[in-house]
C-alpha cells in the first residue's frame, strides 16, 4: 500500500520511535510482521521467540504506526518443521475497504497543509487547538474509537484515538511525535483509568502532551493543563508504563510561557484583579506550590467573588473549575 509506505516505514527517522527500543531479533520480527499487514498477509512466519516479545513487538507496531488501524490483534501457532512461529493479523477490514479508508484519512490530512511553514510549536498548538474544538470523546466506545477512524470518519474518540490521531497529524507536519501508554487520574471524574496521551519533540527537549485530557477540561475556553509538561508535572497525575524518552525541561508548559502562573495567594489576587480591571470575564491561571496550601479550592473561590463584589461593584454568580492534579484553576464570571 503505497500511502502507508510513503510516510510510514521503518527508518525510525520520524515515527518509529518503539521500534528503536526492541533487540535486533525483535526488530526483524517488527519488519517482518509489519510488511505483512501492509499487505494484508494472512500468515507472517518469524523466528521464535516467547508469547511475551511478540505482543510486545505487535503492540510497538502499533503505536509507531497509526496508519495502521486494520487489526488490533492476531493469533499465533508455531510450526516445529520450519522452526518458525505463524502470526495472523485478524483484520477489521477487507483489504478494499481498508484503502478507501486510508484516502480518507490522508484527505482529511490537508486541511493542516497551512501550518506546514509554521514553527513546530506552532503545528503543535494548532493541532491541540484543532482536537480541543473540534473532537468529543467517545463515551459509547465506537467501532472506531481506539484508532485514527474515530476522529476522521466521526470527530470522537477515546484516549487512544485521539493519541494515535495526535501522532499522525503532527508526524504528517513533521514534528516527532510517539504515542505514549499508561494510566491517569482523570481530571473530570478523578478516577484512575488505562490512559494514553502523547510525548512531542522540540528541538532537542521532549515534552508530555495530553490531549485528551485538555479537550475534556474545556468548555468555555480552551484549557492547556497538559500542554508540554516534563516528566515530574505529568507524574502528578498519570503513570508512565511504556518505555517512552525522559521530558526532564522545566517551566516549559503552556501557562509558564504565557505567564500565568502564580506563586502565593497575593500574586493570585493581583492576576484576578488585573484581568477584572481589563474586563476578563473568564480567567485561567496555574498557583505554583499550591497543594501545600489548605482548602486552596475555597480560598481562590472566596478571592474570585469578593474582588467581584469590589472591582466590578456588584453582586455576580462566580463559578470555579479545578484541576487539582495540576494545580490549574479556571473562574468564570457572569
């Protein structure tokens, strides 16, 4: 299929990050298995190895490749003559449907072509931009959910998805981009779930990104709680299980550069005020060291409404979102 093998090979140049980290053995059988259901083989025959290796080769294919979305699973059988073990791809798609909805995806593609010439930062805030506004999560847990078909056949998606999705775009515009499995404190509902998110490259820093969870958090504006983060701002609230490269960077998440980040409460006084005073009616900010501070939720709640009361002279509805795990605070003013 030559749009997989055009932007989709094994070079680990731009997409193939999980492969870089497997034996050479497993690197064969990577190839091996790979080039099979490109060409929708029923059998891949490859040398043997335990039960264990191969999932993980299986799954590693899978995340460096989100063109590949015809199978998720396979079985295995051995075959002692030729000292070989037989993996099937099962596949979701015959191989005809399978290419109609390749050119749908790289049709849908082109509508980023016009941030080709922009910064790598800048393709990564607007296809984040991009997801937050126009993908809802997938609560039914569709038939096309968990890979790239979500977004571009239905425009939602599960975490998976829309990580898969994520990579995609971002390696379409050049950007290095890996596909990134664990689990999260859902910032929502606040329970702890199987969770995957992103890792972008930049120059020569990596940075967590999860989109997911951003798109879920916004609503009347868009949030960037998981907008670069480094390894210790992620693991406030989400595990890292795959072999992913270190985001060791510092105040390098969106609300450090853009300057919205406070250090105590009478820096955050100043920031509501200052953004009442120029007529801010939705207002986002990150508290720097907040946990260490109790009941900080009533605190920004009962500093929101009396600079209310006093700049703007009358009694208003304030209404307050949190995301704890990050310490990221959002007050609406009506």
């Amino acid at each position: 299929m030559k749009i997989l093998k055009s932007i989709f090979g094994t070079s680990g140049k731009i997409n193939s990050y999980y492969y870089t980290r497997l034996s050479g053995w497993q690197k064969t059988a990577y190839i091996s298995i790979m080039q099979g259901i490109i060409s929708y083989s029923k059998k891949i025959k490859i040398a043997p190895m335990s039960s264990n290796e191969i999932a993980l080769v299986y799954n590693y294919i899978l995340m460096d490749n989100p063109m590949i979305f015809q199978t998720s699973s396979y079985s295995l059988t051995s075959s002692p003559e030729m000292n070989k073990y037989i993996v099937a791809p099962i596949y979701k798609y015959s191989k005809g449907e399978a290419r109609e909805y390749e050119n749908a995806v790289m049709e849908y593609l082109k509508k980023f072509d016009a941030v080709k010439s922009k910064s790598d930062t800048e393709k990564e805030l607007f296809i984040h931009d991009y997801c937050v506004k126009k993908i809802k999560y997938d609560y039914s847990f569709g038939e096309h959910a968990y890979s790239v078909l979500g977004v571009v056949l239905n425009n939602t998606a599960v975490c998976e998805g829309i990580a898969k999705f994520v990579k995609l775009a971002l390696n379409y515009l050049g950007v290095k981009c890996l596909v990134v499995s664990g689990e999260g404190r859902n910032p929502v509902r606040g329970e702890a779930e199987k969770h995957a998110w992103n890792i972008v490259k930049l120059g020569d820093n990596s940075y967590h990104l999860d989109v997911t969870f951003d798109l879920c958090l916004s609503d009347r504006i868009n949030r960037y709680d998981y907008f670069n983060l480094s390894d210790d701002d992620i693991k406030r609230d989400h595990v890292i299980i795959s072999d992913s490269p270190k985001c060791a960077s510092l105040g390098s998440d969106y609300y450090s550069i853009s300057k919205q980040v406070v250090n105590s409460p009478k820096e955050m006084k100043n920031y509501i005020a200052d953004n009442l005073r120029h007529g801010n009616k939705s207002i986002l900010f990150k508290i720097a060291n907040a946990d260490e501070v109790d009941n900080i939720e009533d605190r920004v709640l009962n500093a929101a409404i009396g600079l209310y009361e006093e700049i703007i002279n009358e009694n208003g509805n304030v209404e307050l979102h949190y995301n704890i795990g990050q310490m990221i605070f959002e007050v609406n003013f009506s």
